[in-house]
C-alpha cells in the first residue's frame, strides 16, 4: 500500500512536535489570522495502562463525546479504543471479533452523531465497526495480508473507507447503511470531505500507462465523480520523484484544501505543500523542506495539521530540530509546546472539537530498544483549548 504522508507510525523512531499550518480561507478567518495565535497543546493525559500502547486516530462528536484508538504491544499488538465523556478518559471494549484481529490497530475514527460511531481496524483481516450508542458491532471484515485502512461517516447510511490503491490493498468502499459497493471513481480515493451531499470532493491516485502513480483531486456533483484540474501542482510520480497526497478538508465550494508530500532523492528529501481551491483556481503554498505534514483539521476557521522536522535515511526517521510553529497572516509564529524532556513523542492523530475552538490530539511516548528498535511505551493525548 502506497503512504498517503510521513505521519509517524509505531514503530518508527523520532521525536514528533505538533505544529500548527494556519491560513485564512475568508475574509473574517483573515481577521482573525492577525490577532494573537490560538492556545498552545497541552499534555492531559499520559496512559497508564501498562500494555504499551500507542494511539493513533482520535474522533469529537462533542465536547463531552470522543473516542481515541490506537494499538496496544504488550503481548502481541492488538486493536484498543478508549473514551471521553466529559469528565475523564476511559478504555473501551471493542466486540470479540476485533479483538482477534491479528497485528490489529485502530487506524481510523470517523462520526457523524454520538450514534454513529465508526473505528476502522487495520490488520489481519481488516475490519469496520459501528457503536451505535449502545454497543459495538463488527459491520465487514476484509481478509488479507496485514491491510491499513482509515474511513470517514457522513451518515449512517453515507460510510468510507479507504484500504489504498494496488494488488495488496483492500480498495475503496462505500456503504450504503445495507451494502458495501465499490465506487465508481476516475481515481482510487485514500480521503472524501464535504460541504454537502451534492458537493463532495475527494483525493486519489491512479496508476499509469508507465506503471507509476498520478494524484489528484475528484469532485461529486449529486451524480458523478469528475476530476478537478490541478495542472502541475501535483506532479505525477518518476524515477527520482514521488509525491504522497495526505488529506482533502473542504471548507465551502469556494474553500477546499489538500495537503500532500513530495520525495526526493531516493526519498532522502521530502517537502510538504497545501493546495487551496477559492472557487476557481488553485493556490499551491509550498512548506520548508524536510519538513513533512501530518493529519490536518480545519478549527477555528484555520487549517492546522501536525508537522515534522526530519531527516530520510533509509527506513529512518530522525527529527533534529522539533518544534511547533503556526503559520498566520503569511508569517510563522512560536505557539507554546509540550515538554517532554528525555523521551520520544509522536502525534498521530488530530480532532476539532464541534461548538468550540478547541481540538484533541493524540499519539504516543516511545522508548529506543536495540533489539527491537523504537517500541510504544504509552499513549499519549493532547488538547488544545479549554
């Protein structure tokens, strides 16, 4: 399966900072991008359950309401979720079916209500399942070889998910609230966002006469999927160059936004970039390089995303120089940062929070083995805002 972005996974090592990319997408977001920069990220909750796990998704569906899942490592690594509900953060069962999933991890969370819930398990087999407000089910398992998957819910019956592009991968579905259907789509889409049911829009891949792969943008029209030009903002796949498209967060038909990644280098090199659609045309804004993008969410009227300093060598990753940084009114300002002196943090997963300014993130304390090499200590959780 082909990486959607240098997100830091468990297992890899390197110390993450969670930074902050901000631009204004209206005229009042413009107002705001001049006034002082939002609240640092805190550190609320260090897990203590002793099992070494890591999280790696997290969900809000209110500021009482949120799920976090991940992976636990302690014997053998196996799919966990834990919950928020207003007061404390708390671990949570997941059916018999996932909980046997082998290599299992919950690699995506996606929720439209308090009564839809979705986690979507990656490992072997691949699996989705549904709290419904009661109980959690089991809705589809994917058989496979170790299958990555993430999703999004729009609805019960308006279900993504996402299992990669290639021979190896479990593919793209969609559900229906009665059956699973893969979709007919000029490309093989890895995210969807919408404004509304008649305005979706999507990014994918699609391999090539060359056998390389091509990124790129699609838009839903209330009855078919289009590509959306993008010209040579997002360069096609060579020899020398790969480009990893990371999410699509659609703002208003005037408003869309994509983020992506581009290695160089026998993949040595990396630079991460935005794309923002005004209605029209595309803007591309081009990041530092060796400096990657992580997951994205639009709060506050702003795109924020975790960002890391790194340097490729190998399977490798190293970060010399960590730090957490917004970019507001064409400028990049310091926003306060977590301590966490002697270990190493990755932030793997990022949440707004609906009715405030605030956001959850989620992640996870690694220690460096020489057997084993970096190895999940515990999972950690972050928020921003009250």
């Amino acid at each position: 399966m082909r990486r959607r972005s240098v997100i830091m996974t468990a297992g890899s090592c390197g110390i993450a900072a969670l930074a902050v990319g901000l631009a204004p997408a209206t005229a009042q977001a413009a107002q705001t991008a001049h006034a002082a920069p939002p609240p640092g990220w805190r550190i609320v909750q260090v897990n203590g359950y002793g099992d070494h796990d890591s999280l790696t998704s997290v969900v809000a569906v209110s500021r009482r309401d949120a799920w976090a899942g991940g992976l636990a490592a302690a014997t053998g690594s196996h799919a966990f979720l834990q919950h928020w509900n207003g007061q404390a953060w708390s671990r949570v069962s997941l059916p018999a079916a996932a909980r046997k999933i082998s290599y299992g991890q919950v690699s995506g969370l996606a929720a439209s209500s308090a009564r839809n819930v979705w986690a979507f398990i990656s490992g072997h087999p691949a699996a989705v399942a549904r709290f419904d407000g009661t109980r959690w089910q089991v809705m589809r398992e994917w058989p496979g070889e170790d299958f990555s998957i993430t999703g999004e819910a729009f609805s019960p019956r308006d279900v993504w998910m996402f299992g990669g592009i290639g021979p190896r991968t479990a593919g793209t579905w969609h559900y229906n609230g009665h059956r699973w259907r893969r979709p007919k789509m000029p490309l093989t889409a890895f995210d969807v966002s919408r404004t509304s049911a008649r305005d979706q829009w999507a990014i994918g891949e699609r391999l090539t006469r060359n056998g390389k792969y091509a990124g790129g943008v699609e838009r839903w029209n209330g009855h078919s999927w289009r590509t959306v030009p993008t010209g040579r903002l997002i360069p096609a796949d060579t020899a020398t160059r790969s480009t990893a498209l990371g999410q699509v967060l659609a703002q208003s038909a005037r408003s869309v936004w994509v983020t992506g990644t581009t290695y160089t280098g026998s993949f040595r090199h990396l630079r991460s970039f935005i794309l923002h659609w005004n209605g029209r045309k595309w803007r591309r804004v081009t990041g530092r390089s060796d400096v990657s993008l992580g997951p994205a969410i639009i709060a506050d009227g702003r795109v924020q995303a975790v960002s890391q300093h790194v340097r490729l060598t190998g399977q490798s990753y190293i970060d010399p120089a960590p730090a957490l940084v917004s970019y507001a009114a064409r400028r990049w300002v310091a926003v306060r940062t977590p301590r966490h002196p002697g270990k190493s943090l990755e932030i793997n997963g990022v949440a707004s929070i609906p009715g405030s300014r605030s956001a959850w993130a989620v992640g996870g304390y690694f220690t460096d083995s020489t057997a084993r090499g970096w190895v999940p200590a515990s999972g950690v959780i972050l928020r921003q805002g009250s």
